[in-house]
C-alpha cells in the first residue's frame, strides 16, 4: 500500500516524485463535473468499467482521478493506483474515526460490500447493528466508502489490462496467433472479481475474491498459466 502524503487538510504535499506531482496537478485543476472513464479500448478482451457515480462535494479525491490527465494529456496507470491508495487510506481514516466515536471496534475486522442498488452492506460482526447505523446516519461517509472502492476497481481493472496486454504481445510472438488466441479465451472466461472493503487493524483495505488487489494480479496471472516474469510454461 502507497502511504499517504496527505494532510488534514486534503492536500498533496509537493516531493520529487513525478507521480505525485501530476496528480497534484489534477488535484489543483479538477473540474466540478469529471467526465465519464473510458475503458482501455485498445486492449483486447479489455474489462468494461462500471457506471460512474456522481460527484457530490466531499470527494475530492474522485474528482482528482476524473483529471488524472490534466498534468500532460495522459492518464498513467501508476497516477490511478496511487490516487485510488490514496482515497482508500483517508477513506479508512474517516470510517475508523466515525466507529471509535461509538465505541465499535475494527477487531474483529468489518467487512464491507456494495449491493446492486450502490448502497454498503456490512458483513457478519458482533457489532453490526451499531455500524449499520453509523452508515445510516452519514450518508457523506457511505459516500466516500463507496468512491474509495469504485477506485479501487479501476485502477485495478487498468493494471489487469494492461498486465494482459503485455501477456498477449509476449505469446503471439512467442507461440503465435493460435496460442495468444487461447489466452485471449483464457481471459475473457475470467470474468469480474467480486469486490469488497475490509477494515481492520492495518486501515481499509479492498479486496477482490477475497485477495488484495496485488494476490489478485498475481492469481490472474497465474490462472492464464502464465508465472511472474511472463514465462509461458503453459504454451508448448
């Protein structure tokens, strides 16, 4: 997980890192009305994204992942799964004030899910009626639980693309048309992770199939038969 370098105050603090500054930059530039995400077009068998929720204020951080391109024209994924690590620390900041205040506990850790109607469901806990109403109670903090997820999925989404297409290329070189067409089948079979957030003694954290999002990676990779370093021993 990236650490935040972010203050009380929802604000970047400058450093050399050029990551950080463009998303800086998107930060000071974000329009109140973030256009819509488009999906890696270009890569095939791409996931499609989901809808995009609207911008409410409060969110600063979703409208700073909108405009993740207005440093240099480019979206970079590395910009997406930095905001999104970012968004998801001060979203577990938020929440694990808003329970201490009522005496709950993140031990056991809460589980959290959002429903087809966009609203966070909380998972198995001996203390979730109380969290229940907490997220009843505020509706800003549901809000910013769900942003931090949505973002989550995205840059996730992206890096599985990305990860995919660079797969692809390997093996049509490597194998040719017919082996990079089954990895092609391979992927599209995979499907969608099911997504969820889970607070506990080290933050918020997002899970996809019940994996943070690097195991996750990892496992689709692995599930393609191919191993780290993009070996194709499952191509002979």
């Amino acid at each position: 997980m990236i650490r935040s370098s972010v203050t009380a105050a929802w604000s970047i603090q400058r450093g050399n890192d050029v990551s950080t500054q463009r998303i800086l930059k998107a930060r000071e530039t974000a329009p109140t009305s973030p256009p819509s995400l488009v999906g890696p077009a270009t890569v095939p068998g791409a996931p499609v994204t989901s809808a995009v929720p609207p911008t409410r204020a409060g969110s600063p951080w979703l409208d700073t992942f909108f405009n993740l391109g207005a440093a240099d024209g480019a979206i970079h994924i590395e910009d997406m799964t930095q905001t999104a690590a970012l968004a998801l620390e001060d979203a577990g900041k938020l929440l694990s004030s808003r329970l201490a205040a009522r005496g709950i506990s993140a031990s056991p850790p809460v589980d959290f899910s959002v429903n087809q109607a966009g609203k966070i469901e909380v998972g198995e806990h001996p203390q979730r009626a109380g969290i229940e109403a907490v997220l009843a109670d505020d509706p800003a903090l549901e809000g910013t639980l769900r942003d931090a997820l949505f973002m989550q999925e995205e840059a996730v989404s992206w890096q599985k693309a990305a990860q995919f297409q660079q797969a692809y290329g390997t093996v049509w070189q490597a194998k040719g048309a017919q082996a990079a067409a089954q990895l092609l089948d391979r992927f599209q079979q995979l499907g969608e992770p099911r997504t969820s957030l889970r607070l506990g003694s080290d933050g918020l954290q997002a899970r996809f199939n019940g994996l943070s999002d690097d195991r996750y990676l990892a496992g689709v990779m692995r599930a393609l038969g191919i191993e780290p370093g993009l070996k194709l021993n499952a191509f002979a």
